[in-house]
C-alpha cells in the first residue's frame, strides 16, 4: 500500500511552524474530529521520542492516541497513529499507522510542512477505506488546511529586544 503524502506552505519559519503544529495543537486542530468535540480541554504531542498523543476532556477523561517515535526538534517530528479505522483508540503500537511531518524553509519566512502517512495496512481489515478517508477532502487535507489558517490568523508573541 502506498503511502499517503499531502503538503501545505504556511507563512512561518519552519521552526516557528514546527512549535506552532505542535505546541499550539489545542488551537487548530477540528474539536469534531476529537472524542471530546466542543468540551476539549487540551490536545497535544510531547515532542520528545516516546512522548504520548493525547486528548484530555472534561472529568479527567484522558486519551493517548499515538506515540512519539522521532523527533529532530524544529524540523521533523514522528509518531504512531494510534487510531483504528473506527476512530477508537489503538493501544497496541503495532497496530498502528506512521506519521511522519517535515518543516522545511521554503523561502522568507515561510515554510512548507511534508505530511507522509504509511504503514495503514496495519490497522488490519478495513485500512483501505481508512487510507482513502484520510486521503479526502475531510481528511488530511482538511487537517492541513486547519493549521495553515491557524499559522496565517493566530497572534504570536514577539519579543522585541532593545540594544
């Protein structure tokens, strides 16, 4: 099976966009397309290899749904995707799918983020479907479109220094 890769360029410098995809997930990512949809308190990646993918909703419902298998801080980040193709948590990592993401410079402080998912075959019956779902417009795509509509609209705080 092959594997599924989308782009998308956004206005940021790749490391600025790497904190912001990863650092400010709560804050782009579509509350419908979390377990917890209007009552998320926090979504979030621990940018660290072996740190958890998690949701957290209300009454202390947590929700780890993938894995930090590597990361190259600022450029390039990794995890497994511990979701099954009807949206419950995997906890079994090799039942998982890979995503792996790329922030690369793309010019003047700007950058193009690289999203390749692989390895759908091993969500076991039905990673078809899964595949092309992701594949669609509501799919990454849409996900991506999310985050580059965050990088473009968000308010970043500056620091200016004085000499």
């Amino acid at each position: 099976m092959q594997k599924l890769s989308k782009s998308v360029e956004v206005g940021l410098p790749h490391q600025e966009a790497f904190n912001a995809f990863v650092r400010e997930l709560t804050l782009w990512w579509p509350k419908t397309y979390t377990w917890s949809k209007d009552k998320l308190i926090e979504i979030g990646i621990n940018p660290i290899p072996g740190g958890h993918c998690t949701e957290i909703g209300p009454l202390d419902f947590r929700c780890d749904w993938g894995t930090v298998t590597e990361v190259k801080y600022g450029s390039y980040i990794a995890f497994k995707w511990q979701i099954t193709a009807s949206r419950a948590p995997e906890p079994d990592p090799d039942k998982a799918s890979e995503v792996r993401i790329r922030f690369v410079p793309a010019g003047d402080s700007r950058s193009r983020i690289e999203l390749e998912h692989d390895k759908f075959e091993n969500h076991g019956e039905g990673y078809e479907t899964y595949r092309a779902a992701m594949d669609a417009e509501q799919g990454w795509d849409y996900m991506l479109a999310c985050f580059e509509k965050h990088a473009r609209t968000a308010k970043r705080l500056t620091v200016e220094v004085k000499s």
